[in-house]
C-alpha cells in the first residue's frame, strides 16, 4: 500500500517538475528578472541613500525579504496554477478515478510548489550574490524558514486552485492579498521603525514572521521572535494541510 | 460472480436535478454490458458514481463484491474509464500520459512503459508516442483514452460512448479490439448512441431514461419482444407490380428493390415461395432499420 502510494506521488511530483523546467520561461526567468530589477532599484540606486539598518547596508537588510517575496509568490502561483489547469483540461479526472489517496495527491502538488518556489529561491540568492556579499548567520533558521514557507504556500495555492472555477479566480487572491501583506510584511523595511499602533497591527501579518525569521537565518536581527514565527509556520502548516485535504474528501470543486 | 452490483443508486445535484432514481443494475463477470439511454438518461452519472467523479445521494456500489465506499483502493484498482469527453492535457506527449495514470495505480515507471508500449502498439497509436497529445486526430485521442484505461489491466472496462465522432473504418477496428478484449475475460461495459454497436457487440443490454432502467435483459431477448421486422430485398429483374401476400405489406422503393414488414412470428419462406409465384429473383436481402433501434424508441418514448 506504502509502496503504491509512493509510486503515485513519484508520479505526480515528476510531472510537476517536468512541468516546471519545460516552461522555464515562464516559471524560472520571469521572477529572476524580477527580483534583480529590485536589487538594482531599491537596493543600488535608492538603498545607497539611505542609513544602514540595525548595522546592515540597506541593501544587505532587503536581499533576504526579497529572497523570501519570491519564494512565497512562486510557491503559489505553481500550485494554483498547475492545480488549475488540471482541474480546467479535467486531466485532475485521470487522478480521482485511481486509488490515490487524497494525501498523496496533496503532497504530489505541494512537491512542484516547492520545487518552484525553492529553485527560485535559490536563483535569486545567486543574482543577490552580484550586489551583495550576504553573511549566513545560522543556515538552519534559512533553511526552515524557507522550507516551511514554501509549504505553507504552496498549500495556500492548492486551496486557491480548488475553489478557482475560472482564469480571473487564480490572479484576485495574489494580488490582492498575497502581494499587498509581503509588501507589508518587512520585505523593505523594519517594522521597528514605524509607529507603535502600526507595529501592533503588523504583528498580525504572518508573513512578518516569515521574512523576519528568514532575515534572521541570513543578519541575525529580527523584528519578531523566532521561535513565535516557527511555531506559527507549522501551526499555519498544520491547518492548512488539513483544510486542503477536508476540501478532497469533499470534493468541492473536483467532483459533481 | 458479479463485475459490478449497483443497489438504488439515487443523484440529486445541487441544481434539484434528479439523475437518477433507485437504479439497481448486475453486470456480470465477463459479459459485454451495453447502457443505452437517450441524452440526460443518466448513464454518465452512472459511470461517474462508480469511478467516483459523482458523489452519490444514495446506495450502494459493489465492483467484484468490493463495496467502492469501504474498499475505495481495492475496487478502484479493478475498474478502467474512457471517458465521454477528453480530459488528458493536451501538453503532455502520448506515451507520458499512459506512464503517468499507470503510476496512478502505483504500478512502477518500469512496469507501466512496458504497459503502455503494449496497448500503444494493439491501437496503433505507438508511432505517436513522442508526440504531444494536442496534434493528434479525433480518433487517435479516443484511442489514447482506450490505451489510458487499460494500462493498469483492470478487470472491469467502462466505456462511455468511446466510438463518437469516429470514422466507420475505425469504429469497425474499435469493435474488433473491444471484442477481443471480451473474449480475453474482460468485463466491458459500454454506453452508446450507437445502436448498431450495442447490437453488435453486446451481449446484455439495459435501457436507462429518466434515471430509471426500463429494460434489462440479454440482446437475445430484447430483440425477441420486437414484433415487426422491415426488409429490404434486391431484385435481379425490373419489378413492376407486387401481388399482395395476408399480413405482410409490400412496397417498392425502386425499380429493382422491394421493402416488405412482417410479423416476427411469420416464416420468411413463405415471402420468398409468394414472391418465386411471381418469377421474382431476389438477388440479396438486409434489414431496413436497425432492429434494436426501434425497440429503443418505443422503451423510452
């Protein structure tokens, strides 16, 4: 049974991969670009006219949010992309009439999510070497938090892509809500320096937690406490997991 | 031993549309089971509860004594599905899309390119393997789904209307591996609008209208409750004027082709004698409509 079940998520994982790298013009190159236009932007032309943060250039303090912005937006867009085209060309049928258990299928596309989403990582970190010599205070926090992140992501795009029943459903939640939150959440600056009540308020947005931990990982400074973000990222990932799974069994949106 | 037990199956859909309702229907381990039913019958419905597309309301579903609710893995792995409509992405290249649902049934990448060579190569289609699923032909995509469904050998084969919109020559090659499948111990069941193909192939036949079977019964038997047959008869000579024969009505459609209906019941040799008395050949004789057709007509009227 293990062994099947193996197979089948082997399956599905290689599909997406092959997916992800034989478009790599759309998934690959398109947030290098991206992310590098940042760097050069904010971080060369602006961030030279500005003071350093808590010891750290200005540039040095953007390169890991801007790391983990690409990571949370890649994560997701593969998944709700991926899971929706499947669902729109109802290939995601060949999947529901074989005996592949719901979890399996779960982590089968949570798999590309963070293929996609940690290559992309990777990629960028490489392009912030061109700018930036970053320091690696502890590679365990990079690593977890970037891993975590992606996963809860990823699931957060799987969600999308069950409820999504046309193209437009798949671009409102990244763009109203995934994009303004990162933005909010500490990507350009600390949120120390801004008002008490502002502070208090940014505290309620996970994604302060994910680029705070991250930053962490690479500066040692954090706006947070880590083991806070942790401990919200695995409660997020936990949640999360079960909700896409309870939307499986359901059905809801794959099965009449 | 039964292939497939269904037990008052009802479907409401969310709309208040009633698919189905109460359907109990036995196909046995086999046979060649053909589900006939107008358009909205409920025959899609049917197959979509039972490879679990379509929640059910209400019953039951037994593949080879396998309840689908309790023994979901065990009784998945038995079934096969062509669907009605395409749904493989048409990006990927033919022979990943057989690999791939064989590794939905957790057959190894080993085992399932060898599957997939098999039933690529019995329905021609192996020339094709490298080429992605877009460029192929309306026929070539029907047999894709064919090489799709077989890949992980289920017991159970369920086809919906898998001969639609394919050419006759094709339809013919179809039927011939279907039959061969048949008699290689695989239970078929088929849905169609064909009926020409469900008198061909099947050999138990059951009428689905308005979420409620009407007839289930064997070919034999189906076609034994029609009472009237039509033939068509091709003369060697120029007829002319036709004497009129006690409960058979004649007609000429041309020249040289006679039409005449007679009760089942009645002996053909007695046409033949009546039409000999008027030094009438025929060279050859065919029936006019599809028998089974008419029946259908009549049952779901």
């Amino acid at each position: 049974m293990m062994k099947r079940s193996l197979t089948s998520f082997s399956t599905i994982a290689r599909k997406e991969m092959t997916r992800i790298f034989r478009i790599w013009m759309q998934t690959l190159v398109p947030p290098v670009i991206m992310i590098s236009l940042y760097f050069i932007i904010f971080g060369g032309f602006i961030g030279s006219q500005l003071s350093d943060i808590s010891g750290y250039s200005y540039m040095a303090f953007i390169a890991p949010g801007l790391i983990m912005m690409s990571i949370i937006t890649n994560s997701y867009s593969n998944t709700v992309s991926s899971f929706f085209s499947t669902k729109f060309q109802r290939n995601i049928e060949e999947l529901l009439v074989s005996p592949t258990p719901n979890w399996v299928i779960v982590l089968g596309y949570i798999s590309g999510g963070m293929t996609r989403g940690i290559s992309i990582g990777i990629l960028v970190s490489i392009v912030s070497l061109v700018f930036i010599r970053l320091p690696f205070f502890n590679i365990f926090y990079i690593v977890l938090f970037a891993f975590l992140t992606s996963f809860v992501f990823s699931l957060a795009g799987m969600i999308n892509g069950i409820f999504a029943k046309k193209f437009d459903d798949i671009s409102i939640i990244p763009t109203f809500v995934i994009t303004p939150l990162t933005y909010l959440g500490g990507v350009f600056y600390s949120i120390s320096l801004l008002p008490e009540f502002w502070q208090t308020l940014s505290k309620a947005n996970p994604i302060v937690y994910m680029i705070s931990g991250f930053r962490y990982g690479f500066l040692g400074i954090s706006d947070i406490n880590i083991w806070t973000g942790i401990g919200m990222l695995i409660l997020f990932s936990v949640l999360l997991f079960s909700l896409t799974l309870y939307l499986l069994k359901k059905g809801i949106g794959i099965r009449t | 031993m039964f292939a497939l037990s269904i037990s008052n199956l009802h479907k409401t859909y969310k709309s208040g549309l009633k698919a189905l309702s109460g359907v109990t229907l036995n196909v046995q381990d086999g046979e060649f089971f053909g589900l006939l039913g107008p358009n909205g019958a409920g025959k899609t419905t049917i197959i979509g509860i039972i490879t679990s597309l379509v929640t059910k309301t209400e019953g039951t579903v037994n593949i080879f004594g396998m309840d689908i609710d309790k023994n979901f893995s065990s009784a998945k792995r038995l079934i096969g599905v062509v669907p009605q409509e395409y749904n493989f992405s048409i990006f990927e290249k033919v022979q990943d899309i057989v690999i791939q649902q064989a590794g939905y049934y957790g057959i190894s990448r080993k085992e399932a390119v060898k599957s997939s060579e098999k039933y690529l190569k019995k329905l021609s289609l192996w020339d094709k393997r490298n080429v992605a699923a877009r460029e192929l032909s309306g026929g070539m995509k029907r047999r894709l789904m064919i090489a799709r469904g077989l890949v992980h050998e289920p017991k159970l084969l369920i086809l919906d209307e898998p001969t639609a919109g394919v050419d006759v020559e094709l339809r013919r090659g179809m039927w011939d591996f279907l039959e061969e499948l048949n008699r290689n111990g695989r239970t078929i069941i088929l849905t169609t609008h064909y009926l020409e193909e469900a008198e061909q192939l099947c050999n138990k036949i059951a009428i689905i209208t308005k979420g409620k079977i009407v007839e289930n019964t064997s070919k034999r038997e189906m076609l034994r409750k029609l009472d009237k047959e039509t033939f068509l008869c091709d003369t060697k000579e120029v007829v002319t004027v036709l004497a009129p024969l006690e409960n058979v009505t004649f007609s000429l459609v041309d020249e040289k082709t006679i039409e005449f209906t007679k009760n089942k019941s009645q002996s053909i040799n007695r046409i033949f004698e009546h039409l000999n008395g008027q030094s009438i050949i025929v060279d050859s004789m065919r029936n006019k409509t599809n028998r089974l057709e008419e029946l259908f007509i009549k049952m779901v009227k």
